[in-house]
C-alpha cells in the first residue's frame, strides 16, 4: 500500500466521529494490523521504472520496467531499446520483487531473472542472465514518456543517390563483434590492426578495421557524438589504423539508439557523418535497431537516403554498409540508396546450423550483388571455436562464391594457423574478388544435402562447390557438359588441397566431408 492510501485511511480517521461504533472499531483493528504489519506490505509497485546500470565505459543501460502489482502477483512489461516483452513468473514476496523476462525466441531466447527490493522509492535490483556475470544497479520511478522514443521526423523524398564509386570487389576486412561485443577498446582495435598486419591478413586483401557497437559516448553540448572511455580519442586511432596501411570502420543506427543501447544517430545524420569523415572513417555499418519505433519497415529506404546523402555530402570516400536484416528485399534498393553492401539476414552466430541456414538461403538471391553493391550474409565466424575446420571452410567456400564481404569475426592476435590458412587462402579469395562478379548459380541440389553450385570467373574458368550438408561424407558430382567448358581440355584446381586435378569423362565426383566442401576452379 503507498503514501495515498494511508493518508487516505487517516482522512478516514478524522470523519469517523459520526459513524457507528462497530465501524469505528473495524477501523482501530484495521489499524492495528497495518502498524504492525511489516513495510513492505505497504508498498505498491504498480508505476514505470527505470533500470539504470553504468556499462564501465561512461554510458548507462536504461531498461524500463512497467509493473503492475496485484497483491503478490507482479505483471507488466519492459522496455529495452526497440523491444518490449512481457513479464513472466512475476512475484512480490516477504519484500522480494522477482520477474523474469525472456529476450528473442528459441533457440537464441535469453531467459533473464530479476530480483529486487524496495527501498522507499527505489529498487535495488539484480539481473541474472545463464552465462553472464550478474548485473546491479537501481530503478527508480520515473514518467511512461522517458521510455517513449523521440518524436519523428520527416523523411526526405526518395531519389537515387550517386555511386561511390567505392568497393568493386566485396570489401575485406575485420569486425569486432562477432568475438568481442561490448568488449572492445582503443588497445584491442591497435593490436587487432598490428595482427591483421603481422598475420599475412593484410597481405591476402583484408583492409577494414572495423569497430562496431559500444564505442558511442554522450553527445556534447552542441550535439557532436563522442567516443565513450573506451576510445579516448577516435581520431588517434584512426591515424594509427591508417599508419598500417589499413582503412579503419565504424558503427551507427539511424535510430535513437543502437542494438546495444548506445547512442544513435536519429536526427544528427548530417553533424554525426561530418565527425566520421573529420576523425578520418572510412566505413560506416548502419544498423536499423531502434528506428523501428519511429518508422514502418516500408518507410528505411528513405531512412538510409539519409545517411547515403550525408555520407556523400562529407566528400570523404566511406563505404556505406546497410544492415537491416534484409527486411523489404534491400537488395532491389540498397544501391538507390548510396549502399555499397547490405546485411541480407539475421545475425550469424558461431554454429553450423546458423552457418547452413544463412549460407545456403543466399542463393536464392545471388543475382543481386553487382560490383559496388553486394549482398552481405553477416561477417564471418572463421576461428571462433563453435564449428570444425570442414565447416569453416565450408563457410569461407561459400562466402567467396556468393561474392559475399569477407569480414573476418575472430580474435587475428591469436589465430591458430588452421584458422589462418582458412581465412588466407589466397585462391579461394581470388573466387570473392573475381572482377566480374558474376552470380553464382546452383545447379543441383535444392533442399537436398548434396548442393552444387558454379561461378563463372573473369579469365573463362569457372568455379565449381561441391557441398555436403549431410552429417556423413558423401559423394558429390557434377556434370562438366553443363559448365560451359566442354569439348576443351579441362583441368581442375582443388582450392583448399592446393592440387591440380587432370579431368576426364563428362563428370568430376568427389568424396565430401560431412558438412565440408570441395572447391574447384576449372579452366
Ligand atoms: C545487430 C547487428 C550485429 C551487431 C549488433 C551490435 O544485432 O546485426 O551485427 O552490429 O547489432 O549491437
């Protein structure tokens, strides 16, 4: 029961003179109990909270919480970002509050206890997620507006932005979250950008240092973001990614917030594409998260007009990555709007079955992708530890022939040379960056376990990948008539056994490993 009810039940007291006397005595009984009933059976929950805890890095989390409390029974919802999910399992017991609230779906739903209480008119709470170290901090009360996204702004008319003229072949290059995610800092990005040096990556073609989410800070007083504790100076760092013959990448959404709930670039476009170009950026990810509570999914191709526009206007070459999960086939408009590559897809995460239902869905789409203008399925996960080399280079082999960004997810100081040899292969990197980046075709497979799949390459030859996605080895061939190659003598390069194979016959068939792959360019 809160502060109005007892100030109510003393109104209550003051009037009572003229009741009858048996009224007057339920209300001492009542009372009675109330006084020696202990605090927290007073307290009524019901309201909007904030959940504010200091990330470590100068920001803080806000996750809103609206509670309704009906005797023990605790119900509502909460706020985080662009995601509301209902309570579960929710009590307020001998001055305990707990709830649960399950973040996305199965299989990557992420089940979170919170566990609380009450101090007047604050919360002291813990969450506790499986595998995460626990979290404290303090709700407060606070209005339903503060979890409320800003007012929308207007959108600009569509018109086709101008080419870049940037990334003709698939960008290559390293992204921190796949291995990191909040985890990154100035110290790692330098060491990252000395290893993709020291490891040969830079030599195959790999260019981009990417940071991605949680680098934001606070915007200063005239609206410029800045770089959080993490990063003490942006600009530095560029320079010394720079330094290395690297280009150096960064991460906004054109929401208010990020997917990590850092700051976003919702109605600073323009101001936050000046600071980019002015700290020496020369690849921004632009992540949709929490414009989504401002704008309809059929409303992003002028959202990203308007960073496409801003990037340009900066005069700065920037390659300008869209990443909206694929949502509204992005593929038919990506260009229109100043991208030069654009997530086609969920997130990736380090296992086969995330790997196989990614990969092997781009097919569908390939024709797509042109040169300036690629189909991205998500950054590589090579290294990572989650799959066996045969799925690695099962990745890497698709990837290439998908003519996909290779953005390599892993930690480049201390990659095993297995892992080095996967992301290295020089010829399996010729097949991504081949110049005429030509669509790849399947042409036999379909929803089966032995999927074949051709490209035709710049010089004549073509590259062929024999795909098993049964759990055992198999045989897989493929018919040399249909490549376009016959009546020629025709040899065939096995990429990852570094072989020539003299061919014979109308067909090639090979021995495939479980969820492997044999690569072939045929000349
Ligand atoms: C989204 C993106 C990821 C990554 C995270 C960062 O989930 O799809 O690639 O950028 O946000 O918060």
């Amino acid at each position: 029961m809160n502060a109005i009810h007892v100030s109510e039940m003393r109104r209550c007291r003051v009037s009572t003179s003229h009741r009858p006397r048996f009224l007057r005595f339920a209300w001492l009984l009542a009372f009675l109990a109330l006084g020696a009933a202990p605090a927290w059976t007073q307290t009524d929950l019901t309201g909007f909270w904030v959940f504010r805890v200091p990330t470590g890095d100068g920001n803080f989390r806000e996750t809103f919480f609206e509670l309704k409390q009906d005797g023990e029974a605790i119900t509502g919802k909460v706020v985080f970002g662009s995601r509301e999910v209902a309570i579960t399992d929710g009590s307020f017991k001998n001055g305990t509050l707990e709830f649960v609230v399950t973040y996305g779906t199965a299989p990557q739903a992420r089940r979170v206890v919170y566990q609380g209480t009450p101090q007047g008119e604050k919360i002291a709470l813990t969450s506790e997620a499986p595998g995460r170290n626990p979290i404290k901090g303090t709700a407060e009360r606070t209005k339903p507006e503060a979890a409320l996204p800003p007012p929308r702004l207007p959108l600009p008319d569509l018109h086709d932005v101008p080419d870049n003229g940037l990334a003709r072949t698939p960008p290559m290059g390293w992204n921190s979250w796949n291995k990191f995610a909040g985890k990154i800092d100035d110290a790692t990005v330098r060491s990252i950008a000395d290893a993709m040096v020291s490891s040969g990556m830079k030599q195959a073609g790999y260019a981009y240092v990417n940071i991605d989410d949680t680098w934001e800070g606070p915007r200063d007083a005239q609206g410029n973001i800045t770089s959080n504790l993490k990063f003490p100076d942006m600009k530095a760092l560029a320079d010394y990614v720079h330094s290395k013959g690297l280009k150096i990448g960064i991460y906004s959404s054109p929401g208010p917030k990020t997917c990590a709930g850092y700051e976003g670039s919702y109605g600073h476009e323009e101001q936050d594409a000046k600071t980019f170009a002015a700290w020496g950026i020369d690849y921004l990810k632009y992540d949709w998260c929490s414009a989504s509570r401002i704008y309809k999914n059929d409303e992003m191709q002028g959202v990203y007009q308007k960073m496409g526009d801003a990037l340009r206007k900066t005069g700065r070459p920037i390659v300008y990555s869209l990443c909206q999960y694929g949502i509204g086939d992005v593929w038919k408009w990506g260009t229109g709007v100043g991208g030069n590559l654009w997530r086609t897809t969920g997130d990736i995460s380090d296992n086969w079955k995330a790997l196989q239902t990614i990969g092997f869905r781009q097919l569908a789409i390939a024709s797509y992708t042109k040169a300036g203008h690629w189909n991205d399925p998500d950054m590589l996960e090579i290294g990572n530890g989650g799959m066996t080399v045969d799925e690695y280079r099962t990745h890497m082999s698709l990837w290439a022939l998908l003519a996909a960004p290779l953005l390599a997810g892993n930690d480049l100081r201390s990659m095993s040379e297995e892992t080095k040899s996967v992301l290295t292969n020089s010829e399996v990197i010729a097949i991504d960056q081949d110049l005429d980046a030509k669509p790849v075709e399947r042409i036999s497979g379909g929803e089966g376990t032995a999927v074949v799949v051709v490209r035709h390459l710049h010089d004549g030859s073509v590259a062929v990948g024999l795909f098993n996605r049964a759990d055992q080895p198999q045989e897989i061939s493929v018919q040399l008539e249909g490549l376009g190659l016959a009546g020629k003598k025709l040899v065939a390069r096995d990429l990852w056994r570094h072989t020539d194979i003299p061919l014979s016959g109308n067909s090639y068939q090979a021995l495939v490993a479980s969820h492997g792959v044999a690569l072939l360019r045929i000349r």
